[in-house]
C-alpha cells in the first residue's frame, strides 16, 4: 500500500490553514486525514494540525491487529470526540483562537476494509473498476439546499454559498461524525482532500488523473497544479492511497 500527500496555500490565500497527515501501520494498514482550518489567520492553522495530531496519536494508541472493523469504527468515532474536545478547549485559552474550528476526513485502509470519517466538508473519494464516487456527504448548507431539492447539483457547484459548513470539529463541546465503511480491492484508490480541490475540480477530472497519469506519485501536484492554474483562492490539499 502507498500514499502520497501534498498541501498549498494557493494563489490568494497568505496562510495555509490546511494540514494533513500520513500514518503507515506495518504493510497492511494505513491511516491517512486532512483537515481545513478556520478562524482567522491566527487559529484555523492551529485547528487543523492540532485535531488532525490528538486524532491520529488516538488512533495509533488503541489500533491492535486483532481487532474488529466495529471496534475500530468506535475508535475512529472516539478520536474525532477527543480532537473536538482538544480544539474546543484551546479556543478558550484567548480571544485570538475564538471560533476556531477545523473539517476532518480521514481513512483508515487496512486489508480489504476502507473505514473512513469526516465532519465538515473535505472529502473522501474511492476509485475503483467502476468508475469515481464520493464517500462524504458535506455538512454545508448547499447540500442541505440540494437534498431538499431547492437547487441543482450543478447549481450547488457554484453557489455563493457553498463554503458555509454546518458542522465542524471544536466549535462546540460535542460533534456527531459521520462514519462510512467500504469493501476495498487491491488498485482501487482513495482520495481525500480540502475544498479547495472540489471546488475546482470536476469528478470526472478527478478520475482522468488518478487512473490515467503516467506516475501515480505525482497525481497529487498535478491536481494541486490545476487548482492553481484557475486561480486556487483558497489553499488545497489532497492525499492518495493506492489501496
């Protein structure tokens, strides 16, 4: 199994508030997050490291071989409580840091199970023989116009409003994480990233890279090279794992 990773503040942007993170477990398993800070330039950067730290250093302290895709299932949902719990708290400790808050995806790949969790709306692809499909459903207040039927998939592309989250890690003392367990094939891939990657960038386009790029090592500039090419007002970030 490999990952590869890449962030960048952009064309706009003076900070990148964005963070991920890669966590090998032996050869068979792998835990892989990203997470998009905000708040300001003098907390959304703390958010997103801070989080994505105590989730992973929850998740490698209680993962054991022997354990069951419900007992890991509970793991991933009782990191994304501590990471809450850890950002929430930090934002007490000045005026500087209220507010601040982060997304989470991350995707724990081990043998042939893909576990994924997520708040906010960074994403999480799979891609296999069948084509691309997003594993995420943003908490945002445009996929909450579109599953009401109020406006178009296409219209929810380019709504002014599409970066208004409804759910984020630290910015109350609990969060409800969404938790998605997938069956997973060797040469199938999993993609995460912020929104300043789907933003801009289609599925299909998504898709075209990840399968057709002549070294899967550098997919993730490519991607990152395209946002910037239309302008990337945001920063971006993305991680892929060839399962």
């Amino acid at each position: 199994m490999d990952a590869w990773g890449l962030t960048d503040t952009g064309n706009v942007r003076k900070q990148n508030q964005d963070y991920y993170d890669i966590i090998e477990f032996g050869q068979e398993c792998l835990l892989a997050i990203v997470c998009d800070g905000m708040g300001g330039a003098k907390s959304g950067n703390i958010a997103s490291r801070l989080a994505a730290d105590v989730f992973c250093g929850e998740v490698r302290r209680s993962i054991r071989s022997d354990l069951l895709v419900d007992d890991v299932k509970r793991i991933m949902s009782d990191a994304v409580q501590l990471a809450n719990q850890a950002v929430f708290e930090h934002a007490q400790l000045s005026d500087d840091f209220t507010g601040m808050g982060t997304t989470l995806v991350a995707a724990f790949v081990c043998g042939k199970t893909l576990i994924v969790a997520n708040v906010g709306d960074s994403r999480a692809y799979l891609v296999e023989s069948g084509g691309i499909r997003q594993i995420t459903v943003d908490h945002s207040v445009v996929q909450l116009m579109l599953r009401r039927g109020e406006i178009s998939r296409e219209e929810a592309r380019t709504h002014p409003g599409k970066n208004l989250i409804t759910r984020a890690v630290g910015t109350e003392q609990r969060v409800v994480c969404d938790i998605f367990t997938l069956p997973v094939e060797h040469g199938d891939y999993v993609l995460l990233c912020s929104d300043g990657l789907s933003n801009l960038v289609s599925e299909q386009e998504l898709l075209f890279e990840i399968v057709h790029g002549a070294y899967k090592s550098g997919c993730c500039r490519c991607l990152v090279e395209m946002v910037k090419q239309r302008g990337a007002p945001d920063n971006v970030t993305c991680v892929l794992v060839a399962v």
